[in-house]
C-alpha cells in the first residue's frame, strides 16, 4: 500500500501561510532540509496551484502534481516535471501507484491538505512547528475536523523548531 503523507509546517500559532500567495521563506534551515529529504524519498508532491506558484521553479528530483482549477492546465503539463490534475485523491493515488510511488508527499495548501485529510487516505503527518508568530493567517485545514493523531516521534533543534511526526488512526 502507497504511504500518503501530509508534510506541513506552521508557526506556533498556527498558521501556514500570512496568505495564500505567501511562500515559505519564514521556515529554518533545518525544516527546509528535512522537507527535500522526505518529498526527495517518495518522488512525488502533490499541491494546489497557488502553492506551487509560490516556488521560484519545480525542485529537483520529484514529480510535483499540481490541482488547477483550469479544466485547460493540463496541457501546460512537463511530462515527470510537472503535471497538472483534477482528479480525486483516490485516482490520483491509484494513478501513481500504477507508475510506480511506494509513497506520495501532500504539500499544500489548506484546501489540498484538507481534501486529502477528508479522504481518509492520508496515513501519516510530518509537522514542523516553527518558533515564530503571524497573528493572523491560514490554517493547515479549511474545514471542521475531528481526526486523532497518535505520536510517532518528536524532535527539536536548538532554535527551537519542532518536528513531530504522526500516525493517523481514525480516518
């Protein structure tokens, strides 16, 4: 079975972005290193459009799967670079299964993260908490939930960032 996983980072109130346009540049060095080496293992990022667009170009050695609400993206599509999608979690999960992804990093936004959440697909959650405040800004999901998480592992630099790691057992 492919391993979906959530891979987010927040602030400590909170927040994942001051806005959707907002790129995470507020992040440490240390989440941004662990971030290549997680979504560089599965090959595969799956993101909203707004997301994507707050990167200077596609990273590297991954496939980044991109939901547009323009029913035409596909055909700006970079074949294994960066392909654009409106299919459900389930298809796009069975889809690249059948290419071959053992395992598949959810990267954002709220709304991506919430309709993966909400499909009861996601098996795992790789959360940064960084020791800085917005005040105000979006959240990780958009939508009411009442998921459980269970502790995996917990880590933390000497700045100050959190990284947990968490297994969903009730989705």
């Amino acid at each position: 079975m492919t391993k979906t996983f959530i891979i987010v980072a927040e602030t400590a109130d909170g927040f994942i972005a001051k806005n959707s346009a907002h790129p995470a540049v507020w992040t440490s060095k240390e989440d941004k290193r662990r971030f290549i080496d997680i979504t560089k293992q599965a090959g595969v990022m799956v993101m909203g459009l707004n997301t994507f667009q707050t990167f200077p170009s596609p990273l590297k050695d991954r496939l980044h799967i991109v939901y547009s609400p323009d029913e035409d993206a596909e055909k700006n599509n970079i074949e294994g670079v960066v392909e654009y999608t409106n299919l459900s979690p389930a298809e796009l999960i069975k889809s690249l299964e059948a290419r071959g992804f053992s395992e598949i990093a959810i990267c954002g936004g709220s709304t991506i993260y919430t309709m993966f959440i909400k499909s009861g697909l996601v098996d795992t959650m790789y959360l940064t908490t960084e020791p800085i405040l917005f005040g105000v800004g979006m959240g990780i999901f958009k939508e009411d939930l009442d998921i459980k998480l269970e502790l995996i592992s917990l880590d933390k630099t000497e700045a100050g960032t959190i990284f947990t790691e968490y297994k969903i057992i009730n989705n």
